[in-house]
C-alpha cells in the first residue's frame, strides 16, 4: 500500500507526527511511506529511513500536486488539514483520514473562553488518522534522525563544553512562551555546569547579553548553527532545558532529556513526549493565563513571570534522577 503523508509545518509539529510515519512504515507490511512537506523543513525528514520519498510544494502547489497524481497513492494521511490539503485531497482523489484539528472547539475557546477541548496529546491525536490500518501507537517516542554531514564536530564545541554540558533553549515563536531576560539570568548565574544556549538568529543577541554573565561557562550558539546541527547539539547535551518550541520536540526526540517549560500552552497536549521527559509549568494555570480579557497570543510581553527558577530546577533535578537512577 502506498501512502502519502501531508504536514507543511512547522518544526515542532512536523517531529510529533514522526510516530504515524514510523509506526505505518512498521506495522503495515506493504507500507510504502512518502511525506509532503515545505521544502524549508524537508532537513527534518531526510534522513528518517522511514520515509521512502519526500514531495516538497516548489515552486507552488500545483506542480507538485503533478508529481503527486503520477505516485498514484492508495491512500491519503492528512495530518494538517486546512485548505491547501484539501485541495491535494480532492486533486489526487483517494480515500484520505485528516487529523481532527478540533477547529469547532476552539472556536467556543476563543470566542467564549469555554474549553471543551480533550486533554489527549497531539501524538495520540495524530495517531487516530491511521487506526484504521490497525496502526497503534509502539510506545518509541518521537524520531529525528541526523545525517553523518550534519553532525557538529568536536572542534566547533568549546574544550570547556567537551566533557558535558547542558542545553538551554532561549528562543520560542511567540514571547508569550518565552521566560523574561531575569529569569533567564538567574538560570544562567545558578547554573553550575557548562551551559550551551540555543536558538535561531533571533535569539543571538539574547544570548549574548546571557554569555557575558560568564564566557567560560556560557557558549552563544544562537545563529550559529542549522537546525540539524542544532538537533545534534541536543543530541549531545547531558539535558535540556527549553521554552515550548521546536526544538523542545527535537531534543525529546533525540532521546535526551528534556524539559520543557510551559505557560501559554497547554502541556497535556503538547508537552515534550517520550519517558525521558517532563515539564514545569507557572503557578498561573493554562486556561487562566489564556482567557484573560487582555490575553492575545500575539503579545510581545512574556506570559511566563509565575514560573520561578527555583520550580525549574527542581523539576530539571527530579527528571534527571528518574533517567539516571541519581538520587
């Protein structure tokens, strides 16, 4: 049987949806698995030997949607479901399952502040669209995988960071998941192993003002690096400690531990996944933070102030001695 995946976007959405691509590929004999995605995020799926082939919409959807009626499918998984799917789905005219987006409840949500919406992770949520496959979940926890040429090389880590250090992920896509400069600070004065900070070019000239606290113990990767090369320096990390973001996805799936940190986001849905991971949350609930009159996830103001360090390194120590068996 052939099947064609579809998620466009983004990082972290794109990771979470590794388990259907890998457990299809597992538990259906016949399985051939190709993967629709935006070309900008084709480095996350190339080197997963799950995937037999990836379609990336260039220069536009309609000549892909070309290549993709020549693949002649059996079947489509849609685990994006807006518009532009829909129409991949009615172009190719195959018996398709779409990952239930829920959209009805968010409306109530965010027009009536009334949460129906289930507490089920989105991976078991994405899992439902192949269960009429007898596809289950196998309990794996999420894939990345890194090519040889994206690895990063020993000489690029600082010698002060070569026998170990800790991972802290400084940049989110929204600053309302983002901890405010201060904490980050106290993170980084407290910290008493090599730190590496991680993030896109955005997050450089953050991580720079954190760095100067103490060169030697605090490496600014932001910027530096692609994002598979960041994914390895998770990799390679002893632990991370993260905003909800990409790469918090990223690091859980490289087997890390991972622990994320969680405000204007909800972690029963969307914590990082897998058994050597946890998250701590601030003292102001969710649903607290998220139907306050001003609330507007476009904010440029971080929503993150009720999560003190002190919680944070709590929660980072408890992970670490469950996966380690420290005390």
């Amino acid at each position: 049987m052939k099947f064609l995946i579809i998620r466009f976007s983004s990082i972290g959405d794109i990771v979470l949806t590794t388990p259907v691509v890998r457990c299809l590929k597992k538990q259906v004999a016949t399985a051939e698995v190709h993967y629709l995605t935006k070309s900008s995020f084709r480095p996350i799926l190339a080197a997963n030997p799950y995937i037999d082939k990836i379609h990336c919409p260039d220069p536009d959807l309609e000549s892909v949607i070309d290549q993709l009626k020549r693949e002649n499918f059996d079947y489509v998984i849609d685990l994006h479901h807006n518009l532009r799917t829909l129409k991949v789905k009615n172009a190719l005219g195959k018996e398709s399952f779409s990952f239930n987006k829920l959209n009805i409840e968010k409306w109530w949500f965010t027009n009536f502040k009334w949460n129906r919406m289930p507490e089920r992770h989105i991976v078991d949520r994405y899992m439902d669209a192949v269960s009429s496959f007898g596809v289950r979940n196998d309990g794996a926890g999420l894939d990345y995988f890194i090519a040889p040429g994206d690895q990063v090389k020993e000489s690029d880590i600082p010698a002060s960071h070569q026998a170990g250090y800790i991972g802290l992920v400084i940049g989110a896509a929204l600053a309302t998941k983002k901890l405010p400069l201060h904490k980050l600070e106290e993170i980084c004065t407290a910290a008493t192993h090599p730190l590496i900070l991680l993030g896109g070019p955005e997050d450089a000239d953050v991580g720079a003002q954190l760095a100067a606290i103490d060169y030697f113990k605090i490496y600014n990767a932001c910027g530096k690096f692609t994002l598979n090369e960041s994914a390895d320096l998770t990799r390679r990390a002893k632990l991370i400690i993260t905003h909800d973001t990409g790469l918090m996805h990223i690091a859980a799936a490289t087997g890390t531990p991972t622990l994320g940190l969680f405000g204007p986001s909800p972690p029963d849905r969307y914590a990082p996944w897998g058994d050597r991971a946890a998250f701590a949350a601030t003292t102001i609930p969710f649903r607290e933070l998220v139907t306050a009159p001003d609330f507007d996830h476009r904010n440029t103001a971080s929503l993150m102030d009720s999560l003190s360090v002190d919680a944070a390194e709590e929660a980072a120590r408890l992970l670490w001695a469950r996966v380690t068996g420290a005390s």
